[in-house]
C-alpha cells in the first residue's frame, strides 16, 4: 500500500495538543514530526488544523452473531463503529449461542476475521458450571471473561457465592462485571407493582435503583480484594457506587471503573419524551448521578469510557415497558456526544482520548494500540472540530436502523477513520473493501 502523509494535525495524545505532521506506512505510524516531506508514491491529506486522535478502543459492545442477527452482525455494527471512530472493540457472550466455552468463543474470531471492520477481540461468558474453561482462557490472546452477576437470564446469571468465589480466586484473565443485585431488584419491583399496579418506564430506574447497583458493585469489588482478582466493573451509573473506587491514574490498579456514553448523556427526565428507547441496564438515572459520574472522569474513579451499544429492532422497543429488550445502539454516535461534552467545557479533550484510548490499551494491556506513537499500528480518527452534524435517518448505520440521538446536532464530527493504516471512513461513507482488521492481542 502506498503511504499517507497527514499534514497540520492537531495531535492529541497523552495530555497534549500539538500540530505534527504523520505518516502512515506499511499499516503502522512510521513518523511523527512537526514537519514532514512528502515522498514520492505518498498520498497527502491536508488536515487543515483537524484533530487526529487515536481511535476510540470501545470495551464493551453487543454485535448481537451469532443467532440474533436481525438486531445487527458483526458486519454492520462494525461498520457503524468506525463510521464513529471507534477503531477497536470487545463484545459480548450474549448471543446465541451464548459464548461460554472455549470452542464458541474461537468461533467468532472466525466470524469477524471474515466481516469485521474495526479490531476485535471477545469476552467468554461466565457460568455457574464452566470454570474449567475460565481457567483455560490465554491472558495473552484473550480480553477476559464477563460476570452477569444478577442481571441476565439463563445459564449466563451467575449469583451462587461458590461459584463466584472460584471464579474470582481462579480466572488468569481480567474479570468485566455486570452488578445489579437481583435480590434489590425483585423486592423494588413488588413494592411498585403493590402501591400502582402496571408498570412504565419511569419505573425503570426505581426498580433498578442505587441499592441494587451498589450492592452488587460492593460484593464484586469485595471478592476481588478478598483473592487479589483484576476487576473492571462495567457501566457505573450512580454516584454512591463512586466510593468504591480510587482516584488517581489507572496504572497500577487492580479494580476499575467504567462510564458509558449514555449514562453521561441522558437522565431519567428523558424518559417522558425517548420512552423505551433509552431502557437500558443499568438504568439511566438522576441528573445528580450523571454529573457525579461526569466529576469522576477528572478524578480517575471512572477509569475508561465505553459504549455497552445494544441494538434492537424497532418494533421490539416499541412493545410494552416490561416486553420491550434493554440496550441501545451507539457506536456511531459515541466519540460525538464525547467531543460535545467538550464543547461545554464539561470534561477536556485529552480527558476523552485518556479515557476512549489510552486507558483501555492501558488496563487491557493491549499490543501496540491506543496511542499516536511511532511503530504503533495507525488506529486514527480524525474530527472536523466546528462542523456540525445532525444525527438523521438516513445518516444511520446500525442494522436496527434507529438511534436514541436522532435529531440531535453534535458540534464536531468524525471527518476520517484508519484501522491498521487503512482509510475505513472518508467522513461520508465506509469504504467497500476487504477488511483490515486484526485480532487484538495482549501484552500480559
């Protein structure tokens, strides 16, 4: 492939602003200066002051194959993400069949090998019965492994204390926790349906309220300090659950914290106008609770920004509030609603990089990503910083083909993706090309 050489970037990567130049070569960042020549055979892109971040490494997404492909497919919500920046991911075992054994989960590094536009890696299910194979998981080829812990249905809720103790004393990988205590919820939801009778939505973050999430964060963060576990508790939502991280860089840490984008974006006063369509698990909750998660990305207790994109169809979010699915997607939109928290002086823009990039590579310990350094393979985005985009329909990548921001207009918007040193996303359209992804890989 010929080089490309970007000119008068405005490069953003660990803690600093700065206009460089960098060339892309061979798919890895061969040069960074503040001026470089071109070559012959380059191919110059003038960025014109643009930012160039790394791409956005997203740690929690659900691509829905295999077996629940009329939501999305690893194909379409790829596309979607690097239409929005995001460059790398790691997904989800609740699919069909649930990823719970070793066999199944190789099986969608084969799927993605075949369609997936951004780099992938995935989480093995934890179940009451399979630490056998928790045990045999690769800390150096695999992600980690995900705890439901009361908050999913079937062989992928795992509540027995023995079988959390084992799997806190004895998985070899990162532990990812999902933590709403299903007892809290049970005893909400009666008491609700005892005092109104129906439920809505805004009940949603009644039932799964701050008792219910931090009582399962505190058992989770408990276990891992009781067997000296590595624990990244998913989608924190409520202030309270704050305490049970420390401040301060993510180095060094054993137990971390993640924020999505939706729950730094909504509050429950949404639910009256979006309905079902922003129900999601954990629930969105108090405008309180979303400044208070927003404060704690300046303070390190949330360590790293994610996504938890969930599509459904659209006729499934418009059954009743207890049919409708939880989940919604966001991919495509995330970096935008991030840089829009910048725009309002809320958190800086090397605060998104640190948390979207560089701490996931960071705590993951993913190979040769998440930052703008020579001989790091090129995951870049570029963002157009003043120029608005209008989230419409016809503008929608997801395969659901609905978005909880449709209608909005963000102020900035991504003008140009690279996986591997390929140019995925022009601003307008993802390129029709054979994939450039990778597997991701772990420096553990």
């Amino acid at each position: 492939m010929p080089s490309t050489l970007i000119k008068h970037a405005l490069l953003v990567n660990e803690s600093e602003a700065v206009e460089a130049d960098l060339r892309i070569e061979d798919q890895r960042i061969q040069a960074i200066a503040p001026e470089l020549s071109a070559r012959p055979g380059d191919q110059v892109l003038e960025a014109n002051g643009s930012y160039l971040l790394p791409g956005m490494i997203d740690d929690q997404v659900h691509f829905r194959e295999p077996g629940l492909t009329h939501k999305g497919s690893i194909a379409s919500e790829s596309r979607a993400a690097v239409a929005g920046g995001i460059t790398s991911y790691m997904e989800m075992p609740n699919v069909n069949p649930a990823t719970t054994d070793i066999a199944v989960l190789e099986s969608k590094f084969e799927l993605a090998a075949k369609s997936s536009m951004a780099n992938y890696s995935f989480y093995l299910g934890a179940t009451e019965h399979n630490l056998e194979q928790i045990k045999t998981l690769d800390p150096a080829r695999h992600c980690g492994v995900k705890v439901f812990m009361g908050a999913s249905t079937g062989d992928l809720l795992v509540e027995d204390p023995a079988a959390l103790e084992a799997i806190f004393r004895d998985a070899p990988t990162l532990i990812t926790t999902h933590c709403e205590s299903g007892r809290v919820m049970a005893w909400n939801k009666a008491q609700i349906e005892r005092s109104q009778g129906t439920l809505s939505i805004e009940d949603h973050p009644r039932i799964r309220d701050v008792e219910a999430c931090y009582a399962s964060s505190e058992y989770a963060v408990g276990l891992a300090k009781r067997h000296g576990s590595q624990l990244h508790v998913l989608h924190i939502t409520t202030a309270k659950e704050l305490e049970l991280f420390e401040a301060g860089p993510v180095e060094g840490k054993s137990i971390t914290a993640e924020a999505c984008v939706h729950h730094l974006w909504f509050t429950q006063d949404d639910y009256p106008r979006l309905g079902n369509f922003i129900k999601c698990n954990p629930a969105i909750k108090h405008q309180s609770d979303r400044d208070a998660l927003i404060q704690a990305l300046g303070t390190g207790q949330i360590d790293i920004i994610a996504t938890d994109h969930a599509p459904h169809t659209l006729e499934e979010k418009q059954e009743t509030y207890e049919n409708a699915p939880a989940g919604l997607p966001l991919v495509q939109h995330a970096l935008p609603s991030l840089l829009d928290h910048v725009h309002h002086g809320r958190i800086s823009l090397t605060q998104v990089v640190e948390k979207t990039a560089h701490n996931p590579a960071r705590r993951y310990s993913i190979a040769e990503r998440g930052f703008l350094r020579e001989g790091y393979y090129a995951d870049l985005v570029m963002i157009a910083p003043d120029s608005p985009s209008t989230v419409a329909e016809d503008s929608i990548l997801y395969k659901c083909g609905w978005s909880p921001f449709t209608g909005h207009t963000f102020q900035s918007s991504v003008k140009g993706t690279w996986v591997n040193g390929t140019r995925v996303f022009d601003g307008e359209t993802v390129a029709e090309i054979d994939s450039p992804a990778m597997r991701l890989f772990f420096n553990r």
